[in-house]
C-alpha cells in the first residue's frame, strides 16, 4: 500500500433519494479515499435469472473515479436472490434445525452446485466488467463467510468422502473416534449415519472441522475466479468476521481464519466492540492481532463502527482514538459499515457516519479530522510493522470440543473467555502479543508463549511445545492442556498428558471448585480477590516449582499453579480458574522470567502503547488514553517527534493525554 485507506461501505441501491454527487462532496470533505460497494446486492444485479444490470454499480465507479475516490468491489454472494430460491429451494441450507427459510443473509448451502453455478456466473459477469475500471484497486469475496451449519444429505456425503480419504478404512474411524459406545460403531461405509445426532464428541468435532474447510475450499474457489479478472495492481481480500457476543469477541468457532486467509492477498477483517464508558481498546487489539498475525502482515479493517447500535454512538475523541488504536495494531485501511444510516428492514438502527438525516453531525466532523490526520500522516503509518515477542497459540479444534466437553454442566465459560481471560491481562499491562495455530513454524521467533486450554492436540504439537521449552523459550500454560489428542481422545496417561515433564506436575483428578482459595494469597491480591472458581486441577508436583496451593480442608495438598525449569527455558502451569489479578500477577512473573518486562509496563491501562516500524525503518510509539479523565505517562524510548503536533519529545518526558487521546511519536533515527 502507498497510502492509509480511510473508506465507508456504501450502497447507492438503499439510499431513498437520489444524492449521489452530495455523498461524494461530503467524502471528500471528511478524508475518505476508498469505498466498498456491490456486496450485498445480488438481486439488483440480477433481477430474474440471467438478466443482468450493473447501471448502479457504473455510475458509482465513474463518479467515485471522477472524485478520485478508490473503489473495493464485492462478489454479492453472501444474500442470495429471491427468484433463485423461487426456482431452486435447494440451494438453502438444510441445518440441524431443518430446512431453511428465505428471509435472511447466509442461508445458503455453501456446497450446493445450483448455488455455485449462480454465484460464479455473477462474480464472472461483475468483475469481467469492472476489472479494467481505474477506480476498482481491488476486490472483497463474499463477506463474513462462514459454513452456516450447512448439514444436509449432501454435506454429510461430503463427509464421509472426507472421512475415507483421510482414514483410509472404517475400522481407523471407528478406533479414532470410540465409535463402539453406545453402538455407534459403523460396520460399512453406506450405513454411515448423518452426524446431527451424534453424541459422539470427537466425531461431532470432526464434523466441524470438516465444515470449516468447507469455508476454506469456498473462498479459495471464489479468490480463483476473481484471479483470473483482476489486473497486478489489484488485490483480493475477504471480511472475516469473530465470535459474536453482540461485539467482536474470540477465535470464529466457524472459520480457521489462519488457513482461510491462504488464497488472499492480505486480510481483511471486521471488528465491532463496546464504546462510552466501556471502550478499552481490548477488542480493536484482539482482532487485530488476530488479523495481522493470519499473513504475519498488515490487515485491512474493512468494517468497523461509526455509531453503529443506538446505544454506541462515541464521546468526542473515541472515534479518533479508535482509528489510530487499529493503525497502530497494523491496519493499512479503517472503512466503516457505512456511509449512510438505512431507512428501514433489520439494520435501520446500525448507524452509519451519517446519521438517518443524512446531515453533518459530531461523528462525522470527527471524521474529517481523522481523515485529513490519515492523509497527512500515511507517509509515516502506512505499512507499519510490528515485532512481537509474545504470541498466544489458538486452537479451533479446542474451543470446538471444549463446547462439547464443558466445564460442567451450565458452566457459563468457555475457550474463548479463557483466551481473553489471559490476553486481557496482558493488554492492560502494554505487552503487545501475536497468535499463532498448532499448524504454525514460527514458534521460535517468540521468547514467550501463551497456551490457554489446549485441550486438543496431537503428540507432534505436545513434541514441538517441549523443544520450545527445551530450547529456552517459556510458556504459560493452563488447565485443560494436553487433555487429548488430535481426535479429541483422553490420553491414556496421566495429565497433562506429554507435557507433564516439561511442567514438572502430573494429575489424575479434577473437581469443580466450592468455597476454595489460594492458601496464604501468595500473589497478595486481597481476599475478594484470591478464590478459585468454575475448575480446578489437583496437581502434584514433580520437579516444579509450587507459585500456589488450594487452601481447603481436603485438597489443600495439591498444587494450583506451578512453574518449571525444563532444559533452558521455563513452563508455567495454572491449573484453576483464579481471579483476573491472580492471573495478572502470574503472567506478570512470566513476562519478567522471559525478559520481556520493561519500560513500556511503566504504563498501563488506561495508557496503552502500541509500537512498529514505519517504511523509512523509524520507530513509531502510539499512545492511547482510554479514560475520561487526563492520564499522565512516561516516554522512556529515543527523543522523537509527536507527529500530530509537531512537538519534539524528548526520552523521559512526562506527557499528558487528554481524554480519549493520543499522542504518536516516530524516533528521529
């Protein structure tokens, strides 16, 4: 990229009168430079099967050209025309809660060829005509594609091809998976039963990592076709969306964005998050990190909220301090979903810059600052690289089965709480971090590792973590880990499985938690702060090293948290569910054991500090405020330039950032 991209998703098909060139102005005014269009409007496209019209689409390429304003165009996959259904009922998904109905977005059957001959006619008849448009710098595939829980006759077919070329033979699956309770052993390939009832866990899992390459295949074919249109200097990327929990949240239990990422050439991604009072910064860095660590490389963010639900609309300063929060996490463009504010149908009250007046407001003024911030500054923010020496490994496979083996019956937390359990803590205390998958190579670069609830994994994986130990690096562990193997099988050993060694502890039972603490508050959080609850394993030391102990009449013996010296490096265990400022205090000593605790943890929440290296091999220093209040910090690297006020800054400045602030300071040398 040559330039930041600030950009809006818009729709010149919803708008309820015509205001085309009055949209433009008000762009140009407020810095945007790209807009994303065409994805959600398959059946303006193509009103009746075969009869196409792309007169909305030609108009907005030539005006945007016209205004020098770029262009992303979508394949409108994603919602799918109703005469399509009219004619083909089929190409809905059949789900384990029956036949689909019409209505909504994403309720086809991804894998169904009536489908698939529609949407490559459409993606083939668009971009053939707007790939030599001198707007268009690249394209958007589908959006936020996911399998929908496609499970029908046909997926389920699918399967069992999967199952026999992966397996070989039924007697390998029936061993793989325990099929022999309850007679659920499969005696021949043709009795091979739909997978929606099973109550088998590990074939249950199986089925959902099937359907998540059902994704990958979907969108590497639809990046296919797009290559073969689009010109060298345009770029395919695709809008992957995170779990929802109303707001962005963890790991997309549906997609392995690492391996979805593959066919595209950088990733794009969408991220929502709370605002007002209860903007911390954490989602916008989560997905962010997640992004760029799919590629190792700068992201797009190609939605994110401008004031979005009613109940979201940003302070003064929040949507600046969100711009520069996800440049300075690597994003190359922040493009919000959208221009306008719709009229009407389910996201009437998704707002967009502007609101449903379609006239000036704070958000949008805002906007205009950032905007003339992000042309001003590109030269020194676009492309901004980062070198993490911290990473969490990820695991869809985990947070798979850990859905169907909780923690206990109505446990409220799962894989992903336990993921931002750790990464919050970390955040707060401005240690910046990457993600890795069990499939990664590059466990190396990183001095410490961060492995919460790695519940699956294969012996290879358990191998590689202990020569990472071996070798010197360090690694957090937590409960849960090395449980099974990659067929989501108990370990017929004791836990944790082929990492005991590594962490100098073994186990054999595990109980859910009553009225039990941390004997002694060996972390000197406070009482209210010291009990275990939801899990807890009861350890045994072997060679490590006990950092706590359960304080309980009858399990006050075992170990809680543990840590090891194996080889040259360190491995620390948790084995409970402690409070958040346990865990601090814990990942606090692990930081320090890899070396890694510096100046930078002199700030924390609310000051967070984000760095990289900008194209002419500068350091450039991002400082956040996510407060309300006037927070003061210290600036401990080389003396430097705040670039938004042309200030010289100079090592050990005391600053103060306002509320909602920022400062950014790029090294002299």
């Amino acid at each position: 990229m040559k330039k930041l991209l600030y950009g809006v998703a818009y729709y010149d098909e919803y708008m309820p009168y015509e205001r085309l060139d009055e949209d433009i102005k008000m762009m140009k005014e407020a810095g945007i430079n790209v807009v994303r269009i065409a994805e959600s409007t398959w059946s303006n496209h193509e009103p009746q099967n075969g009869v196409f019209d792309f007169s909305s689409v030609d108009r907005v390429l030539d005006a945007m050209h016209a205004a020098k304003i770029q262009v992303i165009v979508g394949t409108p996959t994603y919602a799918v025309p109703t005469w399509m259904v009219k004619e083909h009922p089929d190409v809905l998904a059949t789900t384990p809660d029956g036949p689909g109905k019409y209505g909504a977005r994403q309720i086809m059957d991804i894998t169904n060829p009536t489908y698939l001959f529609y949407a490559e006619r459409i993606i083939q008849k668009l971009i053939s005509r707007v790939k030599d448009h001198p707007a268009v710098i690249g394209y958007q595939t589908d959006n936020e594609t996911k399998h929908y829980n496609t499970a029908g006759p046909n997926v389920q077919l699918l399967f069992v091809k999967y199952l026999r070329n992966k397996f070989e033979s039924l007697e390998a699956v029936n061993k793989a998976f325990g099929l022999d309770y309850w007679s659920n052993r499969i005696n021949s390939w043709e009795d091979f039963p739909s997978v929606v009832g099973t109550i088998n866990g590990s074939l249950g899992s199986e089925f959902a990592k099937f359907q998540r390459t059902l994704v990958e295949d979907f969108l590497t074919w639809q990046a296919s076709l797009v290559n073969e249109y689009k010109q060298d200097h345009q770029f395919v990327t695709q809008n992957f969306d995170f779990e929802w929990r109303n707001y962005s949240f963890g790991i997309q239990p549906d997609v392995d964005h690492f391996e979805s990422s593959k066919p595209f050439d950088i990733t794009g991604v969408d991220i929502y998050h709370p605002s007002q009072d209860d903007l911390t910064g954490i989602e916008i860095a989560f997905c962010g990190d997640v992004a760029r660590s799919t590629k190792q490389d700068n992201y797009f963010v190609i939605e994110t909220q401008a004031q979005a639900f009613t109940h979201w609309t940003p302070y003064p300063g929040q949507l600046r301090l969100q711009a520069f929060s996800h440049v300075a996490s690597g994003a190359n463009m922040v493009a919000y979903w959208h221009w306008h504010s719709i009229h009407n149908s389910f996201e009437t009250y998704w707002k967009g810059l502007l609101s449903h007046d379609f006239a000036p407001n704070p958000v949008y003024n805002e906007a205009k600052k950032i905007g003339n911030d992000f042309r001003e500054l590109s030269p020194q923010l676009v492309n901004l690289k980062k070198n993490n020496k911290v990473a969490f490994l990820v695991s869809n496979e985990s947070l798979t089965a850990m859905k169907w083996f909780p923690f206990h019956f109505g446990a409220e937390i799962s894989y992903n709480d336990i993921v931002r359990f750790l990464y919050d803590e970390l955040y707060k205390m401005n240690v910046e971090c990457d993600f890795v998958h069990p499939g990664s190579d590059n466990f190396d670069q990183y001095e410490l590792l961060i492995v919460p609830a790695l519940y699956v994994a294969s012996d290879e994986l358990l191998g590689k973590l202990n020569t990472f130990v071996k070798d010197g690096g360090h690694i957090v562990y937590t409960f849960k880990s090395g449980f099974t193997n990659e067929h989501v099988k108990v370990r017929t050993t004791s836990q944790p499985g082929l990492i005991d060694g590594a962490c100098g502890i073994s186990y054999n039972m595990f109980v859910k938690p009553s009225n039990v603490s941390l004997k002694g508050d060996p972390f000197e959080v406070g009482e209210d702060q010291n009990d275990v609850h939801t899990w807890m394993e009861l350890l045994s030391p072997t060679t490590a090293e006990v950092l706590a102990y359960y304080d309980h009449p009858h399990w006050g013996e075992y170990a809680a948290i543990t840590k090891n010296y194996y080889g040259k490096g360190t491995a620390t265990y948790i084995g409970c569910i402690p409070s958040r400022a346990v865990i601090s205090k814990v990942l606090e000593q692990a930081v320090k054991e890899a070396n890694l605790w510096g100046d930078d943890q002199i700030n924390q929440f609310p000051v967070i500090s984000k760095h990289g290296t900008n194209e002419q091999g500068k350091k450039v220093h991002f400082y956040f405020n996510y407060s309300d209040e006037s927070q003061s910090m210290h600036y401990s690297h080389s003396n430097g330039e705040e670039l938004t006020s042309h200030s010289t800054i100079e090592t050990g400045a005391e600053l103060t950032l306002p509320p909602w602030g920022v400062h950014i300071i790029e090294e002299h040398s």
